[in-house]
C-alpha cells in the first residue's frame, strides 16, 4: 500500500496526458576497476513514466532493489554507502528535449535528455544523451548517466576506494507501454 501511494504521488506530478509507463524497467549499475572483482548491480523494478505529448519523463526506484551477485557487496550497499534506510528511493525527473511521439519509428532516434538525479538525499542537474524507438507499441528507451559518489555525499572509505570507480555508470533500459 505505502509503495503504491508514493507511485501514485510521484507519477501524478506530470499533467494529464498520453503516457506510457513501466513499473518493470531495468537500472544497472557498474562500479567496477579492472583489477579488481566486479562491483555491479541490477534495479528490475524501475518505475518509469513518460507524458507523450510534452516529453516530461519522471522515474522512481527503491535502493534496496538493486542485487548484487554477493550478498556482502549489497549489505554493503545498502548499509554502508548509501543509507537505504535514510534514503530508500532514488528519483529523476526531466525532459526529453525535442520529443515527438509521431516521429517515433523502429529506428533508433537520439536526443537530450535534462533533468535532476536525485540520490542519497541530494540533488544534481544531469544532462545526457537518450536512445528511444517504437517497436509493437511500446516505447524502447535506453540512456546512460555516469556519476560520482561525492556528487551526492556518498563516503567511500579510503581502505576500499581504490577497489570502487571513481564515476559509477547507470545504464538505464525501459520498454514503456500506454497506459490507459
């Protein structure tokens, strides 16, 4: 229930329009250096909603969501670097500069996606490119974003930093569906 009515609060800030959503989308991230093991996680429940007629585009993820393949990396995670108890959702909200649902087609259309990452209780304007295109009625999207844990206040400790990247990369991948 408390999932559901911060969905419903958080999406409701868009206007009423055609939408396509996703509550099923798909967030990665990969905070790995080479010579060290992978420190790499998956979000499968990104909620994701996208006004067709204006290109605003809000999405809403829980941290602890995100899995890892060791099960100490993610206690980690969620106890250590990010405060998932603090700060459980992660949110963005923007706009797809130039977006036009008709000239959606089943090729791959680029273009600028701006808005505000919100992570760990901060705040950052994120510009970057995003990839979209029409295939059976849902809208394929797919971006990248790369960050810095100093950009939200997210402390690595010195005895690991050397094993964590320096920019964590987000690699966003949502099949957004109408909704009707």
């Amino acid at each position: 229930m408390k999932y559901t009515f911060l969905v419903m609060l958080f999406v409701s800030q868009l206007t009423i329009a055609q939408k396509h959503f996703t509550k099923t989308g798909i967030t990665t991230f990969i905070a790995s250096v080479d010579t060290f093991e992978p420190i790499e996680a998956k979000n499968e429940s990104t909620t994701v909603i996208l006004n067709t007629e204006t290109g605003a585009i809000a999405a809403l993820l829980f941290v602890k969501a995100f899995h890892f393949e060791i099960a100490l990396m993610e206690e980690h995670f969620n106890e250590n670097y990010m405060d998932s108890n603090k700060y459980p959702k992660a949110t963005f909200k923007g706009k797809l500069i130039n977006f036009n649902h008709e000239n959606l087609t089943s090729e791959t259309k680029t273009l600028q996606l701006k808005g505000t990452l919100s992570i760990h209780g901060k705040e950052k304007q994120i510009e970057t490119e995003a990839q979209l295109k029409k295939l059976n009625h849902k809208i394929i999207f797919t971006s990248h974003l790369s960050v810095k844990p100093e950009e939200f206040d997210i402390k690595i400790p010195g005895i690991v930093r050397e094993k964590i990247a320096k920019s964590i990369n987000l690699n966003l991948d949502y099949e957004l569906i109408e909704k009707k």
